[in-house]
C-alpha cells in the first residue's frame, strides 16, 4: 500500500472516528434535544473503539505505516474537533441562530 492511500485512509477514519460525538455535539448546539451525560460517553467510547481498533488493523496489516496512517488519523479527527469547536465560540459570542 502506498504512502498516499495511508494517509487517505487515516484522514478517512479520523474524520468518521469524530462523528459519532460530534453529531451529539451538533445536537446540543442547536437544542433540538437534550444530550445525556451517557449518549456523550457511549459516543467517546464508539469513537474511541474505532479509531483504536484501526490503528491496530494497521499494525497488523503493514507495521511501517502505523506512524503514517497514526498522524492522519489524529490530524483530520482534531481538524473536525477545531472546526467543532469555532463553532461553538461563534454561537457563544454571537448568540445562537
């Protein structure tokens, strides 16, 4: 596999590692329901799973790409975070729409 598909691969599973909590986190933002203290930490363990359990296919799979496909998946999955999160200060500082 080449260094390229690593790297599309981990930038993939970052960003689908990130959905499960920051569809709740969405869900919040807007009030359309109210979020459970469990539906959040099920949703961090869901991505948690996920995104660990790829790491180690990997590792399994081709131990010289771990680090590669690591760093993508980390990267795309904090990007979500930090696009999440300025977000949340606009609604914060500007009001909610």
């Amino acid at each position: 596999m080449g260094e390229a598909a690593v790297v599309a691969l981990g930038l993939a599973v970052g960003v689908l590692g990130a959905v499960p909590p920051a569809a709740l986190f969405e869900q919040a933002l807007r009030g359309t329901r109210s979020v459970s203290v469990f539906a959040g930490l099920a949703s961090i363990m869901v991505s948690f799973a996920m995104l660990a359990v790829a790491v180690f296919v990997v590792r399994l799979v081709s131990q010289a790409n771990v680090l590669l496909f690591g760093a993508a998946e980390a990267g795309s999955f904090l990007l979500v975070w930090a696009a999440e999160a300025t977000r949340a200060w606009r609604d914060a500082q500007h009001g909610t729409s």
